[in-house]
C-alpha cells in the first residue's frame, strides 16, 4: 500500500520538478521556444484540435471507402414444422451478399472533395489555436522578463534613495543640509521600498501566470532566460525589421489560419451545393448474393442446393416533396452567406493589422528614444549630485533629477519588451507566428 502511495506521489510531483516532454526540464531556466514546447504538449485546447483533426481524416477515409465494395455474411439457424429442433445441417444456412455502386454521376467523388475541405478547415482551425497559445506564451514570458528586470531597477533606485539619507543626514550635521532634507530623502527611500515591494509582487504574479499558460501549477519553480535581443539593445542597438503596412495587410489575408478556415469551409459549401444538385439523378449499383444450404433441403426439397443471385439496379429518384430542392437552395443561401462573412473579415483583419503595425513603429522608435532619456537623465543626476555636494544647489533638485532618472530606466526596461511583445502582435496579426 505505502509504495503504491509513493508512486503516485512521484507522478504528480514528476511535471513541476523533472522533465516535460522531450528535450525539456523545468529544472534549468527555461528559453521563449521551450516554454512554447511545453505549452504545445499540455494545452487542453491544442489537445481538442488534435482531436478535431483527427475526426475530420476519418471523415475523409470514410469517403474514400464508399468507392469500395460493401461485403456482409450472415448465418442463421432455423427450425420448422419440416425441421425438428437439433444440431442437423438442415437447420443451418448462410449467406455472403456483396453491393457496389458503379455510376453516381459524381456523387462519392463530390463527398470525398467535401471531406477534404473540412479537413483543411479543420488544419486551419488548428494552426489558429496553435498560433494563439503560442502569443500568450510569448506574451507571460516577456512580461516575466520584464517585472524581473523591473525589481533591478527599484533595487537601484532605492540604494540612491539610502544614500541620500545617509548624505543628508551627514550634511545636517555639518549645517549645510536642512531637517526637511532628510524628511524628503526618507519620503523618497519609502516610495522607493514601496516600489520595490510592488516590482516583486508583479513578479510573483508573472511567473505564475506564465506557469498556467504552459499548463503547469501556478507554484511550479520555473525560471527563464532573458531575450539575447536585450544584451544587445543596452550594448549598441537592435537590428529593426522593415515591412510595409501593404505586404503586411496582403500577408495576412492570405495566411491569417481563421480566414484560410472560412475559405475552405466556402469550398465544402460549394461542393455540398453540387451534392444536392447531384441527389436528383439517377444512381446505377449492383448487388451479388451466395446462399449457403448446409443441409442441402428436405424433402420434398432434396433438389434446393446452394444458390446465388445478381442484381442490377438503376434508381431514379421522381418525387420527395421538394426536398432535395430546398437542400440545393439552402446551400447556395449558405455559400453567400460565407461569402459575406469571409469579406466582413478580411475588412477586420486589414484594421487589426494596421493598428499593429503603427503600434510596432511606435515601439521601434520608443527604443531609441528611451535610451537617450536614460543617457540625458543619468548625466543630469550626476551632474545635480555634484552640485549638491559642492552646496551649489537645493536639495530638492536632486529629488527631481532622480526621479526622471528613475522614470527613464523605467521606460527603458518596459520600452524594450513592449518592443518584442509588439512584434509578435504583428506575426499574430499577419498569421505567421510560429516557433522559432
């Protein structure tokens, strides 16, 4: 009993402290594309899509086995007032009957070209939720990234804050600094704890939202590396990407996965709407059946000996009340409806775009300029600092010199992830998020 207890211990606690999948273990920081591995392997909802896709092939197989012939036996075990009740082979018979349909005008090969486009429909659906988990993953982790940096920042911050105290303090005591000195400099170390205190609850948080986007617990101890991108833009600078707004807009009407979805499904509609045109003709088939007579009769049927027979059949359909054409005209309403739908989206999708792409210009030219404010405000804080300690200026320019200091770092650190965040909104806008 303790070690059946034991194992299923170590099976539940096996996804928070071991491996997940191939190739991928919690137990070391995780980069952008394992964290979307993991996501891909225990997201529900890829699940369910994988279940969809699968549906929707065996919906394909099973038009392709309607141009096979159908093949039944049976036996069958009978008495009468000629045949006692027994075991004797005249109370036994089978039977093996074969069907084909031979001409349709089409009929199997209009249902195969609908089953397939539901499945591209279907394949579509499910590149659509793929690249969905794959956004929200992107998003949790570089917010992650992002309140992480965030607490080096009021880490920082808060060291000037104390130093402050103490320099006001010694000044005080030398008669150049003033009580309301060290009051502001407190206040200032105070807002700056408080600061800090938020920055690391924010990370609490991140790193919890980002464990259930990759569909582990809330409390798994996962860690993650920075983006090298960001190394890189506090060094020198990114290499930006250019694309215009028009290849962009024409990219995402033709690779957006819901509008290629709504495509196909106008193909099924299109090839349903030859269907119920095709109902109304005739259908040539043929059916074939052996008799098996174990007994071979009883008299006075000693003669009946095993038989079999051949049917040639041509069905022409006369009359239903007009339903096969209400079927016809609600697949052509059907078809204008899709029509309209796919055309209402591409309309969206073209605004959706535009909106992300004038956000990632924003953010491209947000870089450049958060690094100049964290450049101008770092001189202006040393520059003010030196003052102060020369007694050539006031105390409280030394608050505001830090504070747009602070302010600039702060803008810094969140312009660079806004900048990856946006960039990923564009490939999800234009339908080509994929892992990289």
């Amino acid at each position: 009993m303790w070690k059946v207890c034991l194992s299923f211990i170590l099976l539940i606690a096996l996804p928070i402290s071991g491996a997940i999948g191939e190739n991928v273990s919690i137990s070391n920081p995780l980069t952008l594309e394992q964290c979307i591995k993991i996501a891909l392997r225990q997201s529900p909802n890829i699940k369910s899509a994988e279940l969809d896709l699968k549906t929707s092939n065996f919906s394909v197989k099973d038009a392709k086995a309607s141009f096979l012939p159908e093949i039944n036996a049976n036996g069958q075990y009978q008495f009468s007032d000629r045949t006692d009740i027994g075991l004797e082979k005249s109370n036994y018979n089978a039977q093996i009957s074969a069907s084909i349909r031979l001409w349709d005008h089409g009929k199997r090969r209009t249902a195969l070209n609908q089953a397939k486009a539901n499945e591209r429909s279907t394949r579509s659906e499910y590149d659509r939720v793929e690249q969905e988990l794959i956004f929200n993953v992107t998003n949790a982790y570089y917010n992650l990234l992002q309140s992480e940096k965030l607490i080096g920042v009021y880490e920082k911050l808060l060291e000037i804050s104390k130093n402050n105290v103490e320099k006001t303090k010694l000044f005080l005591e030398k008669g150049i600094a003033t009580p309301a000195d060290v009051a502001s400099a407190k206040v200032q170390q105070a807002n700056d704890e408080l600061a800090l205190i938020n920055a690391q609850n924010d990370f609490k948080l991140a790193k919890a939202r980002l464990a259930n986007v990759i569909g582990l617990d809330k409390d798994a101890p996962i860690e993650v590396q920075d983006d090298p991108d960001y190394k890189i833009y506090m060094e020198s600078s990114l290499i930006k990407h250019e694309i215009s707004l028009e290849d962009s807009i024409s990219k995402a009407i033709q690779n957006r996965p819901e509008l290629k979805s709504m495509r196909d499904r106008l193909d099924s509609l299109e090839w349903s709407l030859k269907q119920a045109k095709l109902d109304r003709l005739p259908v040539l088939s043929a059916d074939y059946n052996y008799n098996f007579l174990f007994g071979g009769g009883t008299p006075p049927n000693s003669n009946v000996d095993n038989s079999w027979n051949a049917v040639a059949r041509l069905t022409f359909p006369i009359f239903d009340g007009g339903v096969s054409k209400r079927r016809q005209q609600r697949a052509e309403i059907s078809i204008e409806q899709s029509k309209e739908s796919i055309k209402e989206r591409e309309q969206s999708i073209a605004l959706e775009v535009q909106q992300q792409y004038f956000n990632f210009e924003r953010a491209m030219k947000s870089l450049d300029i958060a690094k100049d404010q964290v450049e101008n405000a770092t001189l202006s804080l040393n520059v003010t600092q030196g003052r102060y300690d020369q007694g050539m200026t006031i105390f409280i320019d030394v608050l505001s010199a830090q504070a747009r200091y602070a302010q600039a770092i702060t803008n810094q650190v969140k312009a660079f992830y806004d900048y990856k965040i946006a960039e990923k909104s564009l490939q999800k806008a234009i339908g080509d998020l994929r892992i990289e």
